[in-house]
C-alpha cells in the first residue's frame, strides 16, 4: 500500500517549549468549532495550567474540546485541574489508567506516547514535546532540546480524521492473527510539488511498523547524507545494519544522541552500540548542553520527519506513536541548518580510535548487547496487545443550589 501523500500548504519547525507553547496556545484561542490534544505528558505546572487556562475559555465559548492524556505519564493529574475542564464541558480521556501499587506506576508497556493538537481541523502540531515546564530554558540544567512541527493544508485532513477517530473507546481487541498486513509504503511521493507530507503512526493492531518502514526507506535510498537525532537510541539489528550499509556505500551519517541522558539507562544502551557503528565510519555526536528530547531525521536534501518515536524498543514495539514524513527541499535545510548548529555548538564527537580501544570488558558486552538486538524487538512484540481502554473523567458534580433566604 502506498503511503497517504498529501500536499503540505505550510509547514513549520518549532524548536523547544519556547516556539511550540506560544503557537498551540495562539492556536487554542483562536479556535472556533475543535480542539483535539493527545498528550503522553501534562503536568500541573505553569505550562499545564496555561493550557488548562485556553482550553477553559475555548470550552465556556462554544467549542468543542477533547484532551486525551496517558494513564501512565499524566497520572498525578488531580481533580483541581480534571473538575473545572469537564464541568465547562471538555472531555478529559484517560488511555490506561490504573491505580498506583505502593506507590508505584507499574503499567509500563503499550502507552499513548503521541504529541498531536488539531485545531478546528486546519491547522495541526506534531512532534515529541509534551505539555510540561521540562521543556523550556528556564526550567534549569534538565531542561529538554526538542522539536514539532506546525503543519496547514490539506494533510492536516489526514491528521484530524486519526485525532477524530480517538475520542472515544473504539473498544473492540484484535488479535495478532486476524491483524491486517501492510505492504511496505513508498518513501516519495510521485510528484514534483514543492511540500508533500505523509502522517504516519504506529499501533499494536494494524500499523505496528510503518514508523520503522519509513526510516528504513529512507536510510536505504540515501545517497549523500543521513542526520538522525534521537533521545533514545536503541533499534533493532535490521535498521542498524541499513545504517551500516549506508555509510558503507559513501553517505555520511551522523547520529546526535545524549550526552547528558535523562534516562541513565538509555545512554548505557546507546552506548554499547558505538563500537559497531564507528567501525562502519558513522559519526556519532553527543548533545552535552542538556537532555536530549527530540526524534528528528533528514536523508539527503529532501526527506526529512518530525515525531515522537524514539529507535529503541518502546516506541518501534510497544507505544502508540506520531510522526509527519515531509518531502520538502526548504524544510529539509532549515531542519538540517538546526541540526548542524546543535553539532558544531552544544555537541562533542565521538573519537572512533578512542572508543575502540575500550577495555575487553566493554567490547564483550557490546557483542552481547548487539547480538540481543536481534531478537529483542520480536521478543516484546510477545507481550500482551489488549488494546487498553480510553475512559474519560467524569464531570464535576453540580453544586446545590444555596437554600432561599
């Protein structure tokens, strides 16, 4: 099947909170019949409360208003925040939300993982920044680099139908052997049109590697340069011997990755793959300035794609993720601009001689780590596919009315 081509009327790059809270919240109150947000993260800080703040105004002005948040990373939302939205008549969703056990957060697989807000079905926002303070300047040295992108025209179609189609508990399970198969999507459209995108989702039911497919594509038909920025950096063997290859045959890849990981564990992962991939003259260059958030990727002078997926397990496995694929040769180099700033200011590069002579103990478990990621991805797709429920809060209750004087 061929990927869903549509003309992109404008598009725009929204590099951190600082450029991407300002437009969606201009957004929201300029909205005069829908506002539909997916969100793996809202928290009830100044940036929360700003959105609950334009949500409440568009809700008591007519429109229509649905805010869909994950069970797992919006779980401390509270009835002081919940209460005031669905009283004015927003409907506030939950994907999988369960109660904590001692304390702790236990339903760690299968999360809504999507950043996407569809205002009055023309204009939309796609990427990985959620709706937390984390995300800007000032927030401190864990403040996060990321990115979305603004998108008008007729794709925007495209991504308010998805966003629609999640309003409500679609319910029914599928299992995994009556899923339908999708054939491998085209990486171009068949078209010279100066701005084309392609949204493009992963799901545990009928899109479970499409966001994959597409990278691969892409990595495959390269024939000059490769740029990919990722938070968390762990893909399956397929895809790290397609970048292989691609470096092999003369495209110059270059991989920013954290150098200042939020996730311990995620930089340890990343890293137990650099051997492999200097030796095929990859450049690997650490982001050091501040926790590295974003999923961004380009491929020679046109391709390039905006998201939420990571390349680790979670996201090409597990998470229900977002991404725009755009053909575009201006958005191309403007993201491509950015990222080279992000190289050559806030980034250290991996010395291939130095890495290589790490000690035995490093090199075995590279091996040992390379070779499971072989199997690992087949491994979590095993993993139970309910498909979880979505169930929305309920509205405040009414006040009674005060007794007559």
């Amino acid at each position: 099947m061929k990927a869903n081509w549509s003309p992109i009327g404008h598009i725009e790059l929204l590099e951190n909170g600082e450029a991407f809270y300002p437009r969606v919240f201009e957004a929201i109150a300029q909205a005069q019949t829908e506002v539909l947000i997916e969100t793996f993260i809202l928290f009830e800080d100044k940036v929360g409360w700003a959105l609950h703040a334009v949500l409440l105004d568009a809700a008591q002005r007519g429109v229509r208003v649905v805010l869909t948040v994950d069970g797992f990373g919006s779980c401390d939302l509270g009835d002081d925040y919940v209460g005031p939205l669905t009283a004015a008549g927003v409907r506030v969703q939950f994907f999988d939300k369960r109660p904590r056990l001692l304390g702790m957060r236990l339903h760690a697989f299968r999360r809504l993982h999507r950043k996407l807000v569809v205002v009055d079905g023309a204009r939309a926002f796609v990427g990985g920044i959620n709706f937390s303070a984390d995300h800007l300047g000032d927030f401190g040295p864990q403040a996060k680099q990321d990115y979305a992108v603004l998108v008008e025209g007729p794709l925007v179609a495209e991504i308010h139908r998805f966003a629609l189609s999640n309003t409500q508990d679609r319910g029914r399970r599928r299992w995994w052997w009556n899923r339908p198969r999708i054939a491998l999507a085209q990486a171009r459209p068949d078209t010279s049109t100066e701005a084309w995108g392609a949204f493009i989702t992963r799901d545990n039911e009928a899109h479970p590697t499409d966001i994959e497919r597409h990278y691969r594509l892409a990595i495959r038909m390269a024939q000059r340069e490769l740029i990919l920025a990722h938070a968390y950096f762990f893909p399956g063997y397929r895809l790290l011997r397609d970048l292989r290859n691609a470096a092999r045959r003369g495209v110059r890849v270059r991989l920013i990755l954290q150098g200042e990981p939020d996730m311990p564990i995620a930089g340890l992962a990343a890293r137990s793959l650099y051997r492999y991939l200097l030796g095929a003259g990859i450049e690997i260059h650490e982001y050091c300035e501040r926790p590295l958030h974003g999923k961004v990727a380009l491929a020679d002078d046109d391709w390039a794609t905006v998201g939420s997926s990571n390349l680790d397990p979670w996201s090409l496995s597990l998470n229900l993720e977002a991404n725009v694929v755009v053909w575009s040769r201006a958005f191309n180099e403007h993201l491509r601009h950015r990222l080279e700033h992000l190289m050559r200011n806030h980034c250290r590069q991996i010395d291939a001689e130095a890495e290589g002579s790490s000690r035995v103990w490093r090199l075995g478990s590279s091996v040992l780590v390379f070779h499971l990621l072989r199997h690992f991805p087949r491994w979590l797709a095993w993993l139970p596919r309910r498909q979880p429920r979505i169930t929305a809060a309920s509205p405040a209750p009414t006040p009674p009315e005060p007794p007559p004087a």
